[in-house]
C-alpha cells in the first residue's frame, strides 16, 4: 500500500520543505517591505522625518532598549493587558458557555454580542474613566471590554458544535455543572477557546494602549504619544516594532500550543 499519511516518514521531508517555503515567502515579504520602507525614506517624496530611514530606527531602537523608563512603561501595560485578558477572557469564556448550552438565552441574548462587538469600544471610554478613574483601573476594564465580545462568541459558537454523544455521556455519568464544563466543554472545544482568546487578546492590546495614549501618565501608549508630540518618529517607530513584535511573539506561542495540543490529540486515543 503506497497511501502516505501524516505519520509516516515520508511525508516528513514534503512538510519540512513546506514549512521552509512558508518561512522563505515570510522572510521575503519582509524583506521586500522593509526595501520599499527605505526607497521611500531616501526617495524625498514625503517629508524626512514622517518617513525616517530604517537606520535610524533601529538605532532608536537600540537606545530604547537598554533605558530603564522603557522598561517600567512595558510592565505597566503587560499588567493592564495580561489583567484585561483575565477578566474580559473569563466572562467571555463564562458567557460563551451559557449561552451555547441555553437555546433561550442564545436567541435572547447571543444578537446583542453580534450588534455590540463591532461598535469601536473607545466610545465607552469616557464612561469607564468616571466609573473607575483615570488610573490603570480605566485601562484595563477597556481591554477587557474589547477582549469580552470576541472570546464570547467564538465559544458561543463552539458550543454549539460539541459533539453531542460527549454530553450525553457527561450526563450519563450524572455531572455537575462544574464538571460538565471541565471535563466534558472544555476539553472539547480546546482550539476555538485559544482562538478566541488569541483574537481577544490582540484587540485587548488595542483597547489597552489606546486608552494609554487618551489620558495616561505611564504605559507604552503613554510612551508613544509622547514622542508623537515631541515629533521624535525613528523613537516612536521603534516603541510600536516593539509593541508589534510581542503581540506576534504571544500569538506565536499560543497558536503553537494550539497545534501541539491538536496533534497529540489522535496520539492521546491510540
């Protein structure tokens, strides 16, 4: 039988060189940005310092990583976000799975997520700031605003693709609530949960430092608005590469964890 699956050694050398594909169009892609970047830096079609050239951002680059105030500024929004993400993360996650499993409440209630999930959140901000002052509290509660309707209904939606031969074995078995969601939802619907939560936390890194850059005294929007009024732009660029290259970095890491955990998934039940 010639029939090549995925486990089989062969097919190893077909996707290790198409992984290298996808690595080189990336590298390429990249690339090619960065050159026109530089074309248009040197071209003197826009005003020089709008478009500075790539050196001198990464030599602001180098500066702003070895300064102990760039530093303070990260950490005061990783706390605001990772703190956004909890709390909008979790009630979307709570909110998702009551929806999903209740037929009343989802046609109730599940359109109000559909109408209010696009509405741009920075609206809400004044309202945030006299609810929970101008301090990190307002920062947080609009990530965790942002993050809510994203994580909600992508679980909203895998709950209603659960399998349903796992729930009556759940209930078969006489599982709590608690239990049902643990050991039964959960497991279940492991991918679309880390997807939406990796969709929430990118819009929750959105509404954090834009709330940061409104009415702030600290905080990497706080730093970029900063060098915005100073008109320093290679600081400013290189303090959004920044902000750019962790939100990849975390995105990497949790879409690898999904991977992971979806390939050891047919391992498990062997």
């Amino acid at each position: 039988m010639t029939t090549t699956t995925l486990g089989h050694p062969r097919a190893r050398p077909a996707r290790m060189d198409q992984a290298r594909a996808v690595l080189l169009t990336r590298v390429g892609i990249i690339l090619a940005l960065l050159a026109i970047w530089e074309v248009t830096a040197r071209s003197g079609l826009l005003y020089r310092d709008v478009v500075p050239s790539m050196l001198l951002i990464m030599r602001a680059l180098a500066h702003l990583l070895v300064e102990p105030t760039f530093y303070a500024n990260l950490g005061v929004t990783a706390g605001e976000v990772a703190l956004a993400i909890l709390i909008g993360g979790g009630a979307g996650v709570a909110v998702g799975i009551l929806l999903g499993s209740n037929r009343f409440l989802q046609r109730a209630y599940e359109p109000l997520l559909h109408y209010l999930g696009p509405t741009p959140k920075i609206i809400f901000f004044p309202l945030l700031i006299m609810w929970f002052g101008v301090g990190p509290g307002s920062k947080v509660a609009m990530g965790a605003l942002s993050s809510f309707f994203p994580v909600a209904i992508s679980v909203a939606a895998a709950m209603r693709e659960i399998d349903t031969v796992l729930i009556r074995v759940g209930l078969s078995f006489r599982l709590n609530v608690g239990q049902m969601i643990s050991k039964i939802y959960l497991p279940a619907m492991r991918a679309p949960v880390i997807n939406g939560l990796r969709i929430g936390l990118g819009v929750a890194i959105i509404g954090t430092l834009l709330a940061e850059t409104k009415l702030a005294n600290q905080g990497l929007g706080y730093a970029v608005i900063q060098t915005y009024a100073t008109f320093d732009m290679p600081r400013m660029y290189a303090l959004l590469i920044v902000v750019f290259l962790l939100a990849v970095g975390v995105n990497v890491v949790l879409g690898r964890y999904t991977e992971l955990r979806s390939a050891r998934r047919p391992s498990d039940a062997h």
